[in-house]
C-alpha cells in the first residue's frame, strides 16, 4: 500500500508496479472481456453452451497466433496481432455460415464447433511439423498464462474493455428483446440481425484482445454468465455482474495457481480448466435431475 501510494524502497516498487500490478491488472481486465464475452453470445445463441471457448474463436485466435509462432517466429505484439487477426477471421466465416435465414442459436454453436474441431487439428499439425523449442513456447502460449505480463499486455486489453463494454451495456435492452424470439422483438422495434451482428462485433473484438494478452484461457467465458445470473437471479444477458464475476474468477484462479504448489507457479488456463471441468459436470448432473424429476 505505501509502495502504491509513493512510499517504499526501489525493492518494493519493482515487485508491486513492474511485478505484481501488471498481473493482476491484466487478470481483471482480461476476466471482464471473457465474461462479457460470454454473456453475449450465450445471449444471442440463447444456450449456456453459446461461449467464444466453445464456438471456436478462442480456437481461431490460438492459430493466428500459432502460424506467427511458429512460421512467421515473430515477436511478442506480432503474436498478439496474429491472435486478433486469428479470432476476427474465425468469428467471420461462422457468422456467414450460419446467417441462412437470420442467424439462429443452435446453428451458430454447431457452426463454430465445426470450425474449431478443424482449427484444432491444424494447431496440432503446426506444432508436430516445428521444432521442439518453438513448439514448446507455443504449448505454453496455448495454456493460457499470465506470468510475466507487463504493461504493455494492459493497455491493449484496457482501451477494448474502455470502448466495448460501454457498447454491449447499450446492447443489453435489445438482447433482452431477442431471447423473447424474433418476431416479438421485431414487434417492439428491435432490427434484429443488426443487433446479432453488433453483438458479434463487440463479443469477438473483446475475446480476440484478451485472448492475444493471455492466451486461449478456458472456462471463463462459458462460467461467468452462468455464475453471474444465479448470484444476481435477473434474466437476460447480465453484462456488468458477467464482467465483474470473470474478473473476480480469473484473479482468483491466478492467486491459486501461484500459491497452492509453491513454488511452482502453473499457467492460470490449467486452473480454470479444472474450475471448468467442475463446473461442466455439476450443471450437467442438475439438467440430468431436472430432467428425470
């Protein structure tokens, strides 16, 4: 705290504002970008299953940024360009495969699970054709982490959670509208597919940015929606509670990663896939209950 406020030695400065801060920064911001994420396009699929983890574009932006790896062998921001670049194409072809006759939820998932099933054998047959070095910085890439993040792994993902956020919170009356169907959304003044696609937008560009500052960090973006309507128990999309809930999980699973096998520090993505994998199999044991009772 005196360190934050301008006290404390040269030691302390180093640790807080060049060490820990940036971490823990990049952590609530890139949360918040997942869990917003999540809660539009879980929104506009109208399905818990509706996540950019599960349609694909954590997958297509995982191989932008492997062909820069482990092809182009680029720098640090080259990668987190190819990642962008990797996660907009992705979003890009799913949405004009699935627009036939207005984009619906179902197809939109099926879609994207498609694509990511074929992204995923092409990130495996980039990573068995490079050598063994460059291979295992891209494992590591592909985990998710947040070790040594920096400054310059803030700022990208701050402006995209400054400009977006503002824009899905104004989209939230209308996605609100779709989940009633189209027709009654239509009925109460809602153009629905442009309000799909600026959902689409805003959804990829917030996943591809946090997804190029810590890599294709699993669960987050499929969990905190779901989290954040239970604790809040409002309908529809739930932006903010979705953002503060992502944040508040993905700091949380990083603490846990640094400190429960000190001192060995496991990648935050390796957290929150046994976060996820928990939370997959408790929300399936209640739908197998809800369905049998």
């Amino acid at each position: 705290v005196r360190t934050l406020f301008g006290g404390g030695t040269e030691t302390t400065h180093f640790i807080v504002e060049t060490l820990r801060l940036p971490r823990l920064l990049t952590a609530l911001l890139v949360g918040a970008a997942l869990g917003v994420g999540g809660a539009l396009f879980q929104s506009l699929s109208r399905n818990p299953l509706g996540s950019p983890d599960i349609i694909g574009f954590d997958t297509g932006a995982a191989t932008g940024a492997l062909l820069v790896i482990l092809v182009l062998h680029g720098s640090m921001s080259q990668v987190a360009s190819g990642a962008v670049l990797g996660g907009v194409a992705t979003a890009i072809v799913v949405y004009l495969l699935a627009i036939k006759r207005g984009v619906q939820g179902y197809r939109l998932i099926l879609v994207g699970i498609g694509i990511a099933a074929m992204l995923s054998s092409v990130n495996a047959y980039l990573i068995t054709r490079a050598n063994i070095t460059d291979a295992q910085q891209a494992a590591v890439w592909l985990t998710g982490s947040l070790n040594g993040r920096g400054w310059e792994q803030v700022r990208p993902v701050a402006l995209a959670v400054l400009v977006l956020l503002p824009l899905a919170i104004w989209l939230v009356r209308d996605l609100r509208m779709l989940e009633l169907g189209d027709d009654t959304a239509r009925a109460l003044g809602v153009r629905a597919e442009r309000t799909r696609l600026s959902c689409v937008v805003v959804g990829v560009g917030l996943t591809a940015v946090a997804t190029a500052s810590a890599g294709p960090i699993g669960f987050v973006a499929l969990s905190a929606p779901q989290v954040a309507r239970r604790l809040t128990a409002v309908p529809g999309p739930n932006v903010v509670p979705a953002a503060l809930t992502g944040a508040a999980l993905l700091a949380g699973s990083d603490l846990a990663a640094q400190r429960i096998f000190d001192p060995i520090q496991l990648p935050v993505g390796v957290m929150t896939g046994v976060l996820g994998g928990i939370y997959l199999a408790w929300l399936l044991s209640r739908e197998w209950r809800k369905g049998r009772g």
